[in-house]
C-alpha cells in the first residue's frame, strides 16, 4: 500500500469551515499549516525551480472548488466532471497534468464535496437518459480516498440517489476500503496498466503491476463494473516483445469474471518540451521519452508518435490483444 504523509500544508481559510477541512485540519496537526490566498496561485511554488518539483509533490493544498464546469466527452463518458481533487502525489514522467509544474502537477483536495456531488446528482437525475460523468480525470480518487474518503462516501451516496453511472481511472491497488459498498453497479473503475519495467522507470510513486491486477480482480469479485486502460502506450526500444509478453500476462492474470466484462481503452503517449525540461532537471536516472526519430511536433512544445510509425504499433497492439482476448470490448484508440 501507498501512504501520502505530507511535508506541509498549504490552505485556504475557507476551507476550515467546511466538515472536511476541519477533518483535514485535525488529520494533520502535526503538520506545518500555511495560508494563501488562492490555491490556484501560490507565488512561493512559482518561485520554485525544476529541480525542486520532487519536494513539491511532499507538499498538500487544501481549498474551495470554484470551477465546476462540466466538459462533453465522447470517448468513456458523455462529461469530465470537475470533481474532489486535482494532480497527484505520483511522478508519472508524461503526466499530462503537469502543463505547468509548480500549478497542475501536486495535490490538491477540494473541501466543497457536498455542493459537487449534490451538482452531479441533480444533472443525473434531470437527463432525459441516463449519462455517464468522469470524476477523476484530473486527480486519481483512489489515491485521494487514503487521504479524504472521499470516493467512498460518494459511491454510496451516488447509488443512492444519481441515476446513470460514476467513472474513474486509477494507477493505484488501494481498493479495499471500496470492496463492501454498495455501488449498485453505479461506478466503473478503470485500471491503467503498462508493463512492469515501464512503471518502475517511467511511473514513479505508483502501484506495481502485479498490484493492480490484484486490485482490479478484487473490484470485479465485488461486482464493480470494470475497465482496462492500456496507457499509455510508449513506444520504447523492442516495445512489440515488451507489449506481446504485458499482453499476454494479462490474459494469464487477470481473472475470468475481469476479461468477460472488462472493456478496454488504449492510449499512445503525448509528450512535450516541459515534461523534458523538468524530469532532467528534477530526477536522476530516468529515461528520455522524447525520441525525435519516431515522434513529431504536436503544436507548441509538444509531440506525438510520427503517423506511420503510430500506425504500426496501433495494429501490433491490436492484434495482440485480439489474439489473447477474443472477445475484446475495444472502446477506442487514441
């Protein structure tokens, strides 16, 4: 299990009126507090350098979600919901959070979890249809639950009063605490997996794979509706052995009940020109994802695999989930 204990605490004075604030606040009273005035703008990070980004990731914001605007969304769900929490204690070396690091990138919990949840049952209820709203697409609920709670309290809440369902991606095995609510089938919990020598080196901080399988079986037995989110995709050296022995690992791991139902999204990585600045900076020993042989410009700063070579290893990946996993449900590649 992954535990976050936070170096300091950077708050809001909003935040402590509200139940989870005060929880927080108690939580961790031994640790140093610190107000600011806006958790979206905190000069002392901004004056921080590259090399400082692990040590930042120590540290916890606590404020008040003023953004609650939902995004249409045509791939897993049909909104991104702005939800409890946004950037994470890992360091995913392509994280896509991290578009500005000492902004998007370490934690912070949003205290307001009952005007937000309240919000996403109303528009549930109101839908002429029933829909389904991404929760954690800029945070990873799990992680955050060891923290707050949170995602167990809105499981049970959702199921009993959201019409439609909640969904969630997740790189982290802490699943236990979720294993005997009852989500009536509300929740679908996505887990992203990669091969175990790409998340030792490229997602650090996260759960192994083994883990994660472990985790994900366990959700399915619980009768969780369940995802599969191969991602990202990163196209190193040898990556068709590295990706058909991941495959079949997973066919060999994952559990009866997980393959019959799971579906299955695939995810090639973006990279950029601040990912590289910051990880050469920040870490030791990590490898360089950008490779210019195989990836090309993607507007400013940014880059993708090259369109052939993309091409190639989408059919390669394809084939070899198709040959281990017949019934594959393939929501979409991207």
């Amino acid at each position: 299990m992954i535990k976050f204990s936070p170096k300091e605490i950077f708050y809001e004075d909003a935040s402590l009126s509200y139940p989870l604030g005060k929880f927080l606040q108690n939580k961790y009273n031994n640790v140093p507090w610190t107000k600011i005035d806006n958790h979206n703008n905190i000069p002392f990070f901004r004056e921080k350098s590259n090399s400082e980004f692990p040590k930042m990731k120590q540290n916890l914001i606590v404020g008040v979600r003023k953004t609650h605007k939902y995004m249409p969304n045509n791939k897993i769900s049909d909104y991104l919901v702005p939800y409890t929490s946004s950037g994470c204690t890992a360091s995913c070396l392509y994280c896509y959070l991290v578009c500005n690091y000492n902004k998007c990138s370490y934690l912070r919990l949003f205290v307001n979890r009952e005007d937000m949840l309240d919000r996403l049952i109303k528009t549930s209820q109101k839908s002429t249809k029933e829909l389904i709203f991404e929760i954690g697409s800029n945070s990873d609920l799990i992680l955050e639950n060891t923290i707050t709670k949170n995602l167990e309290w809105t499981i049970e809440n959702f199921a009993k009063y959201g019409r439609g369902q909640l969904t969630l991606p997740t790189k982290f095995d802490m699943v236990d605490p979720l294993i005997n609510l009852n989500h009536k089938g509300k929740t679908i919990i996505r887990m992203s997996l990669n091969p175990e020598e790409i998340i030792k080196k490229v997602e650090l901080g996260t759960s192994s794979l083994y883990k994660r399988i472990e985790a994900i079986n366990k959700l399915s037995d619980a009768d969780y509706p369940i995802g599969i989110l191969l991602a990202p995709i990163i196209l190193v050296d040898n990556f068709e052995s590295i990706y058909s022995e991941f495959i079949t690992k997973l066919k060999n791991s994952l559990s009866k009940k997980v393959i019959d139902t799971m579906s299955i999204e695939i995810i090639f990585m973006t990279y950029s020109y601040i990912h590289r600045k910051i990880n050469e900076e920040a870490f030791k020993n990590v490898p360089d994802l950008y490779n210019k042989n195989i990836m090309t410009s993607r507007g400013l700063g940014k880059y993708r695999y090259k369109s052939d070579i993309r091409n190639y290893a989408t059919k390669f990946i394809k084939e070899e989930i198709l040959k281990n996993f017949k019934n594959a449900n393939i929501i979409y590649i991207s």
